[in-house]
C-alpha cells in the first residue's frame, strides 16, 4: 500500500505504510488508546498521504535502512 494519513477528528496524527488493508485495520485497532490520547471521544479515519507527509515517511524510513533496520520493522511515523 502507498503512505497513509492517520488522523484524529481530521488531524494528522501519524503516517503509516501497511501492507496491506488488514494490516492497516490492525493497526488502527490496536493503537486506538495511543491515537486517541486524552480525547476518548475522538473519531479515527485515514487518507492517503499527501507529498509532505509521504517524504517525512520516506526520510524516516532512509534513515530506519542506514541504521541497517530491516525493511519489514519499519511502519510508521508520528507527525
């Protein structure tokens, strides 16, 4: 899948690059209590990242690989 947007009430929280629709559900679901925060009442979607948030993501990953991390430990980014 291509870089995602996580955003709480239509704010930018993270950026994530599942591999696929699953994995992406999965992450959503399981890190619900850390996206949300304070604000329980928040309400989570996602898009596709936009230019700026897809080269954060792919800057932080450039440095994830030459700190030799394997490409598979490697999701995401907060924003």
């Amino acid at each position: 899948m291509i870089a995602t947007t996580i955003l709480v009430d239509e704010k930018p929280i993270c950026v994530v690059r599942p591999t696929d629709r699953k994995d992406l559900d999965r992450f959503i679901r399981n890190g619900k209590k850390f996206l949300l925060a304070d604000n329980n009442a928040g309400i989570i979607t996602h898009r596709g990242a936009d230019e700026s948030e897809a080269a954060k993501w792919h800057q932080a990953f450039a440095l994830h690989r030459a700190w030799s991390g394997e490409d598979d430990g490697f999701f995401g980014i907060p924003l």
